[in-house]
C-alpha cells in the first residue's frame, strides 16, 4: 500500500468558524473522492500538540500505478470548470504545506488493538 500524504494548515476563516469548517470538510471529502475509486482509503489527522491548526490527509493506493490512475483522473476532472472552481474554493479553509508519498514497511510491524 502507498500513501499520498497532504499536509494543510487552516486558515484563518476555518480557525474562527471551526463548526462550518468541520462541515465543509466532510462535505467536501464525499465531493471529492466521489469519482475517484482507485483511492482505497482515507485518514485525517490533527495536529493539537505542536503544529496546530495542521491536518494531514493521508490517501492510500493498491501500488503506484493506482496512483497514476488517480493523477490521470484528477488532471481530467481539473478540466471541468465548474469542478476545479469548487476545488480551488479549499484555499478559503486552508493553505498547503506539503506533500509526500510514503509506504508501509516490507516487514510485518506494528499492530492495532482491537476495541473490547
């Protein structure tokens, strides 16, 4: 499994209306990954120590040539004017910090407990 990792700072807008940033961001998670199905799974993660007000939006992709079909697609839905409008309004609830690609480990560490 790959991961796009994408690192967000909110903005100021988002930071003094945390409720509707909360909504817009769910809103806009159902919106955007709707017509992209190679994407397997999604994770946020908050910052609250540290780098606050940063999220990181973690993609995870079969291998690298699903991520190449995500890329290809992307770059065809950014040519519908109506979609890359509505994907550019994000800059009004955050600000890009950076991106990385990362993977999990050839060897079985690490572990998740199950609820009781």
């Amino acid at each position: 499994m790959i991961y796009l990792v994408y690192r967000m700072k909110l903005s100021s807008r988002a930071r003094r209306d945390m409720r509707d940033f909360w909504q817009w961001l769910e809103d806009r998670e159902n919106w955007f990954y709707r017509d992209l199905p190679m994407v397997r799974e999604v994770r946020w993660y908050y910052s609250v120590v540290g780098d606050v007000y940063v999220l990181e939006n973690w993609a995870a992709f079969d291998d690298e040539a699903a991520w190449g079909e995500y890329r290809t697609a992307l770059a065809g839905l950014k040519a519908d004017g109506d979609w890359e409008t509505r994907r550019v309004g994000q800059d009004d609830w955050w600000e890009f910090l950076d991106t990385r690609i990362v993977t999990d480990l050839p060897v079985p560490v690490g572990f998740r407990r199950q609820d009781r």
